[in-house]
C-alpha cells in the first residue's frame, strides 16, 4: 500500500490547515501521526473500520475524515498553534494493532 500526503504548509497561529493522504488501495486502519524536531513521534487521530480516535492535545481542534471511495484520508486542523509544527505522517495497515504497517512520506506543517 503506498500512502501520500499532502496539504501541509505554513500558517499562523489560530489558522487552519487540511491534511490529505492517498492510500493507493483501501485499507481498513489509518492514522495521522506527527513528529517535531527533537520529540517523540505522537498519535495525532485515526480511524479504525468506522470509530474515529483523537490525541488528548488536539481534540476538539482537529477532525479526522475518511472517503472510502477516494481511499483518502483527511485531517481538517483548527485553531493551529505552535506546538502543532511538526512532520506529520499518515500511516494504515489491515488492523487497529497493525496501523503503522505502511507509512506515507510525510508533509510539513508549520505555525508562526
């Protein structure tokens, strides 16, 4: 399965971003993860068959989608602050305990 993200970029602070990531066949676990310089990578969201999961640091901001028909993958990002910079990966595998089993490129978010 290959995966590519994209819709990552540059905002300010209390702006919004939407993350897209294309699964090249559809795959039943998919998850947003991010990374920043120096830190551990984070769970950000996933969706598992039908139930959607958040982080504790960006629930309520962020709102995680899927189009099973596009096998795409969305992450729409409110209310973006600086801690929110990071590398963010999208990742899928066959079930929820193998989700980080094909992972995307990644694409750049950055909050001034």
């Amino acid at each position: 399965v290959q995966l590519v993200e994209s819709g990552g970029g540059s905002v300010q602070a209390g702006g919004s971003l939407r993350l897209s990531c294309v699964a090249s066949e559809y795959t039943y676990c998919m998850k947003w993860f991010r990374q920043a310089p120096g830190k551990e990578r984070e769970g950000v969201a996933g969706i598992v068959g039908g139930r959607t999961w958040y982080g504790s640091s960006v629930r309520g901001r962020f709102t995680i989608s899927k189009d099973n028909a596009k096998n795409t993958l969305y992450l729409e990002m409110n209310s973006l602050n600086p801690v929110d910079a990071a590398m963010y990966y999208c990742a899928a595998g066959p079930t929820g305990d193998k989700c980080d089993t094909y992972w995307g490129q990644g694409t750049q978010v950055t909050v001034s």
